[in-house]
C-alpha cells in the first residue's frame, strides 16, 4: 500500500459520492487521496465497472454503465486513489487537521489529512429472518456484485425475497442473462400505495417514475411475483434447501438453492459514529443517518459526508452531493471563497433536487414492514456472536435501557461487523419492549477501528513519549 | 451453487489455487468468496460460538461471514481479496487458530 | 413517584450492584438508581483480573481486604450462579506479571519484596521465574520476555458477565432497578434521605454513594468525602482466538470465550474518553513483544474508560457523621473487590457500623500528609 504522508482532502470510499467529491478537489489543485476498500473504483453500485465481464450494456443497464465517465474522470485527475485501503481511524492531530489511519494489504499506517470526506456509502438494511444465517441466503446486493464482478449466477431454484426496487432490477438483469428467479417474494405490505400517496405528486414529476415503470414492468415479465408475503424462513441443515413463505395466513414451501433477500438499503454509520458526529433517527426511512447540513458538513468542523452514508438518496444523488462536499471541503481550507464555492454549486444542487424528488415516495412505498424488522424467538439478531430475538427482547424487559448496556450483557455488537447486521434490529426490538421511539433509544456507540486492523499493524503506529509513559510497566494497582 | 455466464468464462485467464488442498482453477479477477461459491462451496467456515455452517452474506465486506484462511492466516475477509495464484484457501473451523493453538489440531472451541 | 425502600444505592456499576445485591441478599429492600444507556460506566471498560499480586503499597490493609476479597471469590461466584444462573467464568490458576527486561524484572521482585515486608501487611508467598521457567505455562512467549513474578492467589473473570449477573441476581433477590434515574441531589429530610433523580423524587431510609466519578458531587451533599478523578485507561480487544492462554497476565488475558484483551494504560486526561492512537500503538507493541504469534490476530475493538481514582489509588468507604444512614463506597478495583464488596462490606452497611478494620479507608486518611 502506498500512502502519502499528509493530504488536503482525504475522500474514504470510492463510490459515486466519493469519486465525484476526489474529482472536484483535485481539479482546484488540493492534495487530494481517495481510498478505497475495495479493488476497484465504483463502490456497490458501479462495482466491478472497469472490470466486469458483462460487456453488454443492455445486460447491467444505463443506470450502471452511467458510473464509467465517472471513474474515467477521476483516472484522469492528480487525485491519488489508493484501493485495497481501509480507513479504520480518524482523529484530530495536534495543530489542525486530521490523522487517519489506514490499513491495507498487510500494513497500517497514519496520514494526515486538512479535511475529511466520508463517502463510505450504505449497505442493505439488516432482513432477520428464521435461517437468515445458512448458506445459500445473501443479499440481493451480493447476488448483483456476484453477477457485475464475477459473472457468476445462483444455480436454479433462485428466490428474491423482500421490498424495494433493487428486486425488481436483479429480477430484471438475472433474466436478461438467461438466468432468471424462479419467484420474487414481495414483502411489502398491504396499504403501502396509499401511505405513500401523499408523496406522490412529486414522485409522478421525478425522473424515478418513468424508471419505476419500465423496471415493474420488466420485472413482471422477468418472474412470479407473489405479493403479500407476510412471513419468510429460509430452512435447511447445513445450508439452505427450502423457503417457507404465507400469504394470507397461508404458507407454502418451495425447494431453493439461492434465497436473495432484500429490504431497503440504509447508511454505513460506523466511522461517522465512531468520530463522535451527532446522529439522528430518520422515521421514514426508519435507519439513523448523520446531521449534516446541504454541503454534507457534519456536526465535527473537517468532516463531510458525501452520498449515501449522509441518508438514502440513490446513486445520481450522491454524485451530485459528493460534487458539492467536494467544494465545501476546498471552502473550508481556504482554496476558494464561499461567493466561488456558491456559484460552482449550482449546477450539483440543481441535481441533488432533481434527484431526490420523488425519494419520499419511494421510502413511503417500500417501508419494511414490522414483521421483517422485529424478528422475534429464535431468530438470530446479531449474526457474529449469534444472539437470539428471545435474548434481546428478554434482556429489555429486564430493564435494559439501551444498546450499549446490552451490548455489555449480550455482546450483540461485540463481534467484527460491528453491530452493521445487528445495530437497527436490536434498537427497534429495544425501542418496542420499552414503548419509546427508537431516537430516544439510541444507537451502539462505534470506536476505532471501525474497520478491520491485526494487532501487528497496530503496533506498527507511531508511538510517543507521553504513550510509553501512559503504558505502566511496573506499577501497584 | 453458482455457474459462470459466457461471457465472463470467454477470454478468462486460469488462476491455479488449492481449496482444503484440493487444486482448482479460479478466474483471475474474481475474489476469493467467488472463487469458493464457483467452486461449489457455500459455506467458508464454521462460526466460534456454535460451530454453524456459515457462507459469503453481503460481499461487500460488512457481514464477516466469508471468513477463510489464506495462506495459513484466518479470519481473512474472502470478499475482498482477489485470488492469486498459488493461493492456500482452507475453510475455516470455528475460531482462527494463532501460535500454539495453530499447531494442535483443530478442536470445537 | 414516591419509592419505599430501606436503601438507595446511587450507581449500577460493579461497586453500586454489588452492595445492593449484598443488601438485598439480606432481606434489605433496596432501590438502585443507575445512569442511562450512554454514560462513563467505568464499568464497561473492565479488564477482568482478581488480582492480588502488588497491591497494597503504602496501605497494608488494601492488602489484606484484597485478600479477603479474593478468598471469597469462588463462594461469591457460587451464590450468583445460583441467584441466576450465570456462570461467570472465575478461573484462579494464579497470574504472572511479565517483564520485559532484566531491569524491570529486578524492579518488580523489589518492589513486591518491600510490599510483604510492610508492617502489618498480610503476607503471601510469590514466586520469580525466569525465562526458562515461564516457557512451558506460556507457550509460544516471545523472546524479549526476561522473567515474572508468579502469585498463586491471582485470577480472572468475565467481567462483562460478572455485571450481567449482579443485576439480575439483585433483581432476583427482589431489588428495584431504576435505570436513567440519574441522582442529582440528596438532601436529609429526617431521620431519611430525599433524592432529585432525572425522573422525580424519592425518598430512602438510607443511602450508599457508588457512583464512580458522579460521588465527586454527590458526597458533598451526604456529609461525605469522595475525592475522585477521572484516569483514562485504554484496552485493546482481539477477536476471539482458539485458545493458547491458561493464565491471566496482568496486561494480557484471554476470555472464557476466546477473545483477548490486552492493557493497560493510565493517562491523567480528565474527562476525555476518546482513543489516543499512540497509546494503542504502545499497548499493542507489548502484548506482541509477550505473544508475537498474535501479530497477525485482528483487533476487534478498543476501549478508553475512566477510572475513578482517589488521591492515593485506594478505595474510600465510609460512612457519614453529620448524615447517620449515608455511606460511600469507591474504588476503582470493582472487579476484585465485588466478593468482599457484596459479602463484607454490605453486611457492615446494613448492620450500620463499616468496622475498625475498614477505618483504613476513611477519607480522613487523605488529610493527613503522608510521611516520606
């Protein structure tokens, strides 16, 4: 991994949010380094686009081949992208700016940054469901990156099983390569059009309904829809064979060898949690997401949010939020001054509003229902120490009054993924036992690293005088 | 169970691996949880706590569940590391073994 | 919202749960009023140790309370299990103290020579390894470690379990648990005590003061001293290992469960829980000089916490003369005192009189300038 010492702007991830804020730093001159966890630029949505075997445009779609001039302008930039690179830390350094710690590829190192941009993005919401854990149920995201990175496709029986329209488009790609799902398992709820209907207006004069309408369409012609579904378990010994789904009361067993689950996609909190910026419950999209202002700037002065990982808005949003955390952060260091940085913005904000109308609508309409967030019995809700619904539930009624303390009696959260497939669940599930609202329950509160780091590339950091003296070798407790 | 569309097995280099020993033929460019699921694995490990049978979730590196060892280091997160050639990939049982527990066999705890 | 209860115990940390469960194991009824989910909770920041070895500088009867403690350790971990069921995972095989140079090694064997020697101390027996004896208990030691000392009275425990038990066991023995309830005021209104809490008052027959860093402020209003102040400590938590570890160390454990916590720091830092890198760094540079097989292991989290630290280190427990009925209790070893904490020292608060072996830990002793 090669890293440079100190930076401008270091943008963490390298999704449409990222590569649209690394681009406009580094085209006013900033020091600009965007790293990237994974091999390749593009994030989840355009993953695997310099590299996918899937050519054919009209095999992924427009919507995915619209990330190549992306990638191509940031190729294109001075902005330094290093992939393979975790950031795990940041913290203040002494004399302004930051110091990030980034792991990758073996080694860990520090570098210092002026200001941070954080486009680490969303990931799919958490689908606790009975044998969610067995090999053989992932994500329909999973499914997709398979497909863009790998080529690769779940041998028949496929099931899709959830809500929002990520299923719709999977269903859709799966069968235009010859693969398509044996059903998609609809759980949205009934009444969801009407709740949504007070959105409508500016969902009909969004660019989402000619898109929503061609892809329903596509999907309905591309598999069964069975609608309604009420209750999913995925059954199976050693790996996944069956799904059980009921409709109306009534259940039905279909054999499976892939079950791709789905149900909304919700920001990726962790480094935003664990820099100590304030956080707040978004009811509709019932997830927390960071406070931030319409640059992205978060609660901490340095720390801006590009895309996804600041709320839901979809691919075109980002990039057009990340274009603008982009201009705050050069504003912010002085590079140009608030009259530039506003007039430069116009054309992002223009797009950011065209692109998140009509956002409300879709949220309204593709809410989870209650049933696939607050498993209950045996279900596992922390994945990583394998923490049942009955433990949460039962440790709440105890008086528990929060995730911290149940993360100290449980360990939910204690494990890798760091309450990512847990947090939500165990907040909602706490927030229905005490009768409150999940704002006023909170959230696990992140530290460092939020990413993963061995304890050989920990102590490969710099040390300091005052760190050795603080690390008592001989001492009477 | 996965099958390779053709057009990413058209023009694919083989990259030699060993999976638990045995030698496969992996795509260069795919990671190693793909190189395991084309491979007809669906599950890479055993979890720590209950030894359940556990399989790549979220490919994108936040679920932890495609952990693997990779030549002789475990817990490495198969998703997000390419294959290589000469790659060791070993299913890993319960939890990563380190020192001299590495060198015992392997046991349920 | 009125509470009828003989005791208000003031803090559900380690110490605070630990004298209600004593209390409550005594037919007391008892109410304990907590933090709320987001707070200092020295508590969650535990190491886990039931250590003996080294303590007691400067104050011999820390010793033998240490001692006390830990006799009664098993007896203690017994009566949870049976209130609830959870094991706590006590394991006494004896813990080193490992030293990194032969300087250090002839510090230590100092230091713990000059500590048993003290008049009036409670001795026991320690034993100096080199390095060649420490290999076979701590296979795949690395070559900078010089030698230890060895006690046979040290052990260690699940900390995070031994919490999780003391509230259900209280809660079992008919305690009242009363979480973001934090206490704000205590006035006497009586012969009892009326507390301002963050969700009404309350009225209690007697109180005990066990909240860490919150007795600052507290004890002031009982009539009482708790000099305390922050001290930053900073763990770093691998993931879980197969198990290559039979002892505790005193900077290095490995859990019930496999994970592997790794200290210690101490830092004067007043109130800031954030992560220093450089501490981490440090920390971790030790334990791979201890076990280098487990450079390639992935830190799964770390902590910083806040000891609640008296002037001199040791605990203060005391009761109040103005206010008759108030009590505190301190210390920042919650984990190795908690036998003693629930089976000596609640029994004396219950019976309203600490004791002439516990007038050692009156805050009257931090008045007195120690003699060099």
């Amino acid at each position: 991994m090669t890293l440079p010492a100190a930076c401008d702007v270091v943008v963490v991830g390298a999704g449409p949010g990222g590569l649209a804020a690394a681009v406009e730093c580094a085209r006013d001159g900033a020091a600009t380094v965007i790293l990237d966890e994974q091999a390749g630029p593009g994030g989840q949505i355009y993953r695997g686009i310099t590299t996918t075997p899937m050519q054919k445009r009209e095999v992924l779609g427009a919507d995915y081949w619209h990330g190549a001039p992306l990638v191509a302008a940031l190729r294109s930039s001075a902005a330094t992208y290093v992939p393979r690179a975790s950031a795990f830390a940041v913290t203040r350094a002494d004399g302004g700016g930051f110091e990030v710690g980034v792991a990758g590829d073996g080694a860990a190192a520090l570098m210092r940054a002026g200001h941070v941009i954080l486009a680490t993005g969303a990931l799919e919401r958490p689908f606790p469901i009975p044998g969610w854990t067995l090999p053989g149920v992932i994500t329909a995201g999973a499914a997709q990156i398979l497909l863009k990175s790998a080529g690769l496709v779940p041998e028949a029986p496929v099931v899709l099983a959830g809500t929002g329209p990520l299923l719709y488009l999977v269903a859709a790609q799966f069968a235009r390569v010859g693969a398509a799902v044996d059903c998609l398992l609809d759980t949205t709820p009934p009444g969801r059009l009407r709740e949504a209907f007070p959105h409508a207006a500016a969902f009909l004069t969004s660019p989402y309904v000619a898109k929503g309408v061609a892809l329903l369409r596509q999907a309905r012609a591309s598999t069964r829809i069975v609608r309604g579904v009420e209750r999913l378990e995925a059954i199976g010994g050693q790996r996944l064979t069956s799904v059980r789904y009921t409709v109306a009361g009534r259940a039905t067993e279909i054999p499976v060898r892939a079950l791709l689950l789905h149900q909304g996609v919700v920001p990726d909190i962790n480094l935003s949690n664990a820099i100590g910026c304030h956080h707040r419950w978004d009811d509709a999209q019932r997830c927390f997401a960071p406070v931030v202002d319409a640059w992205g700037a978060t609660s901490v002065a340095g720390i801006t949010i590009a895309g996804d990982g600041a709320g839901i808005a979809g691919a075109q949003a980002a990039e057009a939020r990340g274009t603008l955390a982009g201009l705050h952060a050069l504003a912010a260091l002085g590079r140009i001054d608030s009259g530039e940085r506003d007039a430069r913005a116009a054309n992002a904000q223009a797009h950011v509003a065209r692109w998140t109308r009509g956002r409300a609508f879709v949220d309204a309409l593709y809410r989870p229902a209650d049933a696939f967030r607050l498993p209950q019995g045996d279900t596992v809700v922390c994945r990583c120490e394998e923490i049942t619904a009955q433990q949460v539930i039962a440790t709440a009624k105890q008086g528990c009054p929060g995730p911290n303390q149940m993360k100290s009696f449980l360990r939910c959260g204690m494990g890798p993924c760091q309450g990512r497939l847990c947090g939500l669940t165990v907040t909602e599930l706490i927030a229905r036992e005490r009768g409150i609202a999940p704002a006023d329950v909170g959230y696990y509160r992140l530290r460092f690293p939020v990413k993963p780091i061995t304890l050989g590339e920990l102590a490969s950091l710099p040390q300091t005088t005052e760190s050795t003296q603080a690390v008592v070798r001989m001492k009477a407790h | 169970m996965y099958r390779r569309l053709p057009d990413a097995a058209a023009g694919a280099r083989a990259v030699m691996v060993t999976i638990d020993g045995q030698a496969f033929a992996a795509r260069d460019g795919d990671t190693v949880a793909a190189t395991l699921l084309a491979a007809g694995y669906d599950a890479c490990r055993t979890t720590p706590v209950t030894s359940a049978p556990r399989g790549p979730y979220c490919l994108m590196g936040v679920c932890f569940d495609c952990l693997a060892v990779i030549d002789g280091r475990p817990n490495q997160q198969t998703c997000l590391i390419p294959v290589r050639a000469g790659m060791r990939i070993e299913r890993q049982q319960g939890a990563a073994a380190f020192g001299p527990a590495a060198a015992s066999a392997p046991d349920s705890r | 919202m009125a509470c009828e209860h003989d005791f208000a115990v003031i803090g559900g940390g380690l110490v605070g749960g630990a004298i209600a469960y004593g209390l409550a194991r005594l037919g007391r009824r008892v109410c304990l009023y907590d933090e709320g989910d987001v707070a200092h909770r020295a508590s969650r920041g535990n190491f886990g140790l039931v250590w003996v070895q080294g303590k007691g500088q400067g104050l011999a009867p820390y010793g033998s309370w240490t001692q006390r403690s830990v006799r009664r350790f098993a007896e203690f971990a017994a009566l949870l299990r049976e209130d609830t069921g959870i094991d706590v995972a006590l394991e006494q095989p004896g813990g080193f103290h490992l030293c990194l140079s032969a300087a250090e090694l002839a510090h230590r064997v100092d230091q713990l020579t000059r500590l048993v020697a003290q008049p009036g101390f409670e001795g026991y027996a320690f034993d100096v390894l080199d390095r060649a004896a420490l290999a076979p208990r701590l296979p795949g030691l690395g070559p900078q470690v010089v030698g230890a000392t060895y006690c046979r009275l040290d052990g260690h425990l699940n900390p995070l379990r031994l919490f999780r038990a003391l509230h259900a066991a209280f809660l079992e023995r008919g305690g009242t648990y009363r979480p973001n309830a934090r206490v704000e005021t205590i006035t006497r209104r009586g012969g009892a005590f009326a507390l301002r809490t963050a969700t009404g008052r309350v009225e209690a027959g007697q109180v005990v003061l066990a909240a860490g860093l919150g007795n600052a402020t507290l004890a002031p209003q009982a009539g009482l001293t708790a000099t305390v102040r922050p001290q930053r400590g900073m763990i770093v938590v691998l993931e879980r290992v197969r198990r290559f570890l039979e002892y505790p160390l005193a900077t290095l454990r490995q859990t019930d469960e496999g994970t592997v916590l790794i200290g210690d720091s101490q830092e004067e830092v007043g109130f800031d829980e954030t992560l220093a890198t450089a501490v981490l760094a440090t920390l971790a540079s030790r334990a791979v000089q201890v076990f280098p097989f487990l450079r390639d292991a992935r830190v799964n989290r770390t902590w910083a916490a806040l000891r609640v630290m008296s002037p001199d280190g040791f605990p203060i427990y005391e009761q109040s003369a103005s206010a008759p009925g108030a009590f505190v209790a301190t210390c920042h070893s919650g984990v190795t005192l908690a036998a003693a904490h629930a089976l000596e020292l609640a029994p004396r608060i219950a019976a309203g009189e600490l004791g002439a072996d516990l007038s050692a830990f009156s805050s009257e002793r931090l008045d007195v300038p120690k003699a060099a």
